[in-house]
C-alpha cells in the first residue's frame, strides 16, 4: 500500500517560461506531475545542502593528519592555558 502522505503547506514560485518547459518535459518523462517532480527536486536540493554544511570531507593526507593528532595531541601552549582559564572563569561566573 503506497504511504499517504500528508500535505498542508504550499510553496509558490515565479519562473521563465523555458524552465517551466524544461521542469514539465523532464516531470513527463519521469511519468510524474510537475508538483511532484518540483518538490522531490527540492527536497533532493535541500538535503544536499544540509549535508554538504553538515559533512567535513578531507582528503586521505587530512584524515591521517587529524587521526594522529587526537592519539598524540600537542601539548598546549602557554596562551591556550590562559584562555582555557578565562573560558572556565567565565563559565563558573554565569552559573
């Protein structure tokens, strides 16, 4: 049985007439309605965006580099332990 899916909220949106031709041919293709085709696109385009802000990628050279450094840290220079002092200052004083 197909999920329902319940939809309540409405998005409206201005576009050139030749990507409204475009947007209906590829809906046609794909055998869906041009709202169905626009909001799976969309949502497609939202998650993806979300990832990409969400998701660091390094490169293999990057990864090695910060696997080393959280198993062997550096030793924290004397202007971290000042600041990580006043962070703790600071933190105390707002509770």
């Amino acid at each position: 049985m197909p999920e329902v899916i319940n939809r309540t909220a409405r998005i409206e949106a201005r576009i050139a007439p030749d990507v409204l031709a475009a947007v209906k041919r590829a809906a046609e293709i794909q055998g869906r309605s041009v709202s169905d085709f626009v909001v799976d696109a969309a949502r497609l385009a939202a998650e993806r965006t979300i990832e990409d802000t969400q998701i660091i990628r390094l490169s293999l050279a990057d990864q090695k580099r910060v696997a080393a450094l959280l198993a062997a840290p550096p030793i924290a220079s004397a202007g971290l332990d000042r600041a990580m002092e006043a962070h703790r200052d600071l933190i105390q004083t707002s509770e």
